[in-house]
C-alpha cells in the first residue's frame, strides 16, 4: 500500500461523513489536494482530486466578442523616445 506523504495530506474526514457528503466534499477539493477518509481514527484512503483534462477556453470562442483598443495602442512610448 502506498502512503501518503504527510505534506500532502491536507485533512481527514470520517467515513460516515463522505458517505452523507460525497459530492460536495468532492466539489470542494482542489486539483491535487488530498483528504484520508478514516474509520475509528485508522486511515482506510485517500481521495485526491484530478486536474484538469483539458483548458477550460477553446480557440476562438471569443471571436465574435467586440474589443475596444485605444488610438494610440501602437504609438511609441515616451519612455522609449
């Protein structure tokens, strides 16, 4: 069996407990956050949470967006005269 290192076990939760909350102890997980599900104070496992499969923008999706950039965007700064 493999442990859990203890610099990632973030926090434990009873077992009765994730049976009554599983969904929203899930939904409160971040990315790679651990919590050990115990039972009588022996740990029993580790829920992790994955990361993301995929970038939560697809390319394009905002060309029909209307932008707004100055006149001058592309003027030379003062700074650099």
């Amino acid at each position: 069996m493999k442990s859990v290192p203890e610099a990632a076990i973030v926090s434990t939760i009873n077992l009765d407990d994730v049976n009554a909350h599983l969904r929203e102890i899930i939904s409160g997980l971040n990315p790679g956050e651990a919590m050990v599900i115990v039972e009588a104070g022996q740990p029993l496992a580790t829920l992790t949470r994955t990361g993301r499969n995929r970038w939560p923008c697809a390319a394009g999706s905002a060309k029909d967006t209307k932008h707004w950039m100055a006149d001058d965007f592309d003027a030379p700064l003062e700074d650099f005269a």
